[in-house]
C-alpha cells in the first residue's frame, strides 16, 4: 500500500497560513521556533497540535523559507500598522486600561 503525502500547511482564502486542520497559525509556531522551542515544547502550549504537525509544519517552513520569511515580515509590518491605528483610534481608553492594570486599586468602573 503506497504512503500519502500529508499537507501540514494551508493558506486560507485571506492569504493568512495556517496548520492544516487547526485554527493554529503558522506565524505563531514559528515565532515559537525562532524561540528555541522544541516540537514537544510548542504542543505543550498549542494542545490542540501533535508533534508530527509541528515537526511537519518547520519541515514546510524550512523548505520554503525565503516565501514564508517574506509573508511574515508583512505580518509584521500589518500588525504595527494595526497598533498605530488602534492606539491613535482607542488611545484614551487604552491608557485607562493601562493604568487600571498597574494601580488595581483604581477600578475604571466602580461598583456604586
């Protein structure tokens, strides 16, 4: 009986990756990586993956590095630009957030 190829990684219709079968991104086990995780370590914090889909999914980002390596750099770039929308549209909310979470004392709402 011949082996199947398994497919570790898809592109979804938004052009975003992700691991085959999961809601699991590919930028996320890869920055788990570059991280100096081990396979058995990113399964321990995505426990919806199992080893082979790790190992499988760096073996598809090592094959095709410099394509990934360049879609993750314009993630990058897309999630500032998304910070500096946030900040300058949520700014003083955000800092009131902020604040709430070093002086726990002061809730933004009060009970009354």
């Amino acid at each position: 009986m011949p082996l199947a190829a398994i497919e570790y990684v898809e592109q979804t219709a938004e052009g975003g990756w992700r691991l085959a079968g999961s809601r699991v991104s590919l930028d996320s086990v890869i920055q788990c990586y570059w991280d100096g995780r081990s396979p058995e370590g990113i399964v321990e914090e995505f426990r919806s993956l199992t080893v082979e889909q790790v190992y499988g999914t760096i073996a598809f980002y090592l094959r095709n590095r410099d394509e990934v390596d360049r879609y993750l750099q314009c993630q990058t770039q897309r999630w500032q630009q998304l910070q500096v929308q946030s900040e300058s549209s949520h700014g003083p909310i955000l800092d009131r957030v902020r604040a709430s979470r070093t002086r726990p004392e002061q809730a933004i709402f009060r009970k009354g």
